[in-house]
C-alpha cells in the first residue's frame, strides 16, 4: 500500500476579494514508503499547498487524499497523520522553540505526551541522526543556517514519523550548509527507511531523488526518474534548468563529444569523459 495517495485532488483558497485562486488541480498520485521523492516547479505552481494537504493543514477541495490509508478529513486519523508526517520549512529561525538544543528538540515528543525515558531515548536518537551531539547543550541563535535546520529536523524526528517534508528548506543556507542538510536526508531515506517529500528550486538537490514531481498550474506536468526528467525535452516550458553536470554534458555534445546518455552526477560525468578521452 502506497503511503501517500492522492484522487483527483482540487484545491482552491478565497483571496481578500472572495475571488477563487485554483491552486492544485485534478491531481492523482501515490508515493510509496521509503522514497525519496523529490517536487519542483516554478513560485506559484502549487508546491507548498501540495506540501500542506499531505499533514492535513489544508483538506482538498475536491477529491480525496489518503495518508497510511486515512482519509485526511477523517477526525479519528488526524492525530496519527500529524504524527506521522513532519514538516521542515524554509527559515531555519521560526522554528526553534526553546533556547538549549536538547529541550528544542524533546519539545514535540513532550507535547504528544512520550514517556520521560522514551523522550531521552529519542532526543539521543535524533541528535545523532542528524550529527549535532556536540551541540546538545548549545543555544540555536549561536548557530550556523545549516545547524539551526538540522536542529529543526531532529525535532520532527524525535516524534517518529514516517514521512518529512521539507518545504524548500535548504533555499536559505550557504553551499556548506545545503550539503549538511542534503546529507541528513540521504541519510533518513537510507539508515531510517523515511519518506522524504523534497520541495526544492535547486536542480542539482532534485538529482539526488528517486522520482520527481514537476507542478506547473498547480498540475503534474512531469514525474519520473531523474533521468528521465533531466532528458532536457520541455523542462524550459515549466521554469526549470539542467543540473549544472547534465548542462555541462550536453554542451559538450554540442560542441561535438559523444557524451552517452543524461550525465547527472558529476563522477558520471568524469567517467563518461574518461572513457572518450
Ligand atoms: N493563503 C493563500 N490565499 C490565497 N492564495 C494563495 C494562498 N496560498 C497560496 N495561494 C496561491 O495558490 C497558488 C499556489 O501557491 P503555493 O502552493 O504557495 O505555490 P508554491 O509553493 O509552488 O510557490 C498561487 O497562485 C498562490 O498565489
Ligand atoms: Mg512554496
């Protein structure tokens, strides 16, 4: 059974004026557990009402979405569904609760009523997943953009969920503070079996996933493997670049070396040049 299941999903919200603005349209998907699934698609398109539909913030305006199999208008599934989807969004600064990192993080455990022991347990657990031991007793405000977030994903960890969305969640931080994060999620899809929805508007972050979503009108226009998303065929109509290796590969292409196949990583893409050097 898929983890995530959308049916023809609508969802509409009522401007200021009372006037209608359509953001998801007609949307039917299923996400397996386990996945890292990646979702692009240019501002406006969609992305975070998607995001808000999958932990019931937001219920459909048409259609049905099902979480572990409940309906998300379903009261008697609300409490599991928040539990078992967590959110990480983009600023890193609005989402630290307590001034010490280890309280931060045994916050939402302790809201769900987690036994003392189990809450030590788990505090452990997440500050380890993430690799921020050293900074248990830390202040977040010290702390690097690329901490603060693995701080904020810890957090959700620590009420065990099986699915973490993060909301464009590394678009504030420096290159060093992306890579701390992105490793962090390879590393919650890969040691702790946790689905990963990754709204992003870096291409070279989507490369990573094992699928991709593209919304464009609040529809999906595209979804599959990287490799097939990156092909390079109708990605400009939806506001979307090559990773800078699949760029790469393709000029070299044009400019006449029979670079084989969509290059994504940048060792696909040194072993492709060794092998036709
Ligand atoms: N609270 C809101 N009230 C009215 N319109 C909204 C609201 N939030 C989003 N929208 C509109 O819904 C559409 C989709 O927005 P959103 O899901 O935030 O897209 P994305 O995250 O891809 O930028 C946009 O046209 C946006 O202006
Ligand atoms: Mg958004």
């Amino acid at each position: 059974m898929p983890i995530i299941k959308l049916e023809n999903v609508g969802f509409s919200y009522k401007d200021y004026d009372g006037r209608v603005i359509e953001a998801l349209k007609n949307l039917s998907l299923e996400i397996e557990a386990g996945l890292f699934v990646a979702v692009l698609g240019r501002n406006g398109s969609g992305k975070s009402t998607f995001a808000k539909l999958l932990n019931a913030l937001l219920v459909p305006t048409e259609g049905k979405v099902y979480v572990k199999g409940y309906d998300t208008t379903d009261p008697d599934g609300l409490f599991d569904i928040r539990k078992s989807v967590g959110m990480v969004f983009q600023n890193p600064d609005n989402q630290m609760v307590a001034s010490i990192v280890e309280d931060d993080i045994a916050f939402g455990p302790e809201n769900i009523g987690v036994p003392r022991e189990e809450i030590k347990t788990r505090v452990d657990w997440a500050l380890k997943t993430v690799g921020m031991e050293e900074y248990r007793n830390a202040a977040p405000f010290k702390m690097s953009g690329g901490q603060k977030q693995r701080v904020a994903i810890a957090g959700i960890l620590a009420i065990k969920p099986d699915v973490v969305i993060f909301d464009e969640s590394t678009s504030m931080l420096d290159p060093a503070g992306r890579n701390e994060v992105m490793a962090v999620i390879k590393r919650l899809v890969k040691e702790e079996g946790i689905t990963v929805i990754f709204i992003t508007h870096d291409m070279n972050e989507a490369v990573e996933a094992d699928r991709i979503i593209v919304l464009d009108g609040g529809a999906a226009v595209m979804d599959g493997a990287p490799r097939e998303i990156f092909k390079d065929e109708g990605l400009d109509a939806y506001g979307l670049k090559l990773p800078t290796v699949s760029y790469i590969a393709k000029r070299l292409k044009e400019g006449g070396m029979p670079v084989d196949g969509p290059v994504m990583t940048p060792d696909a893409l040194a072993e492709e040049l060794c092998r036709l050097l």
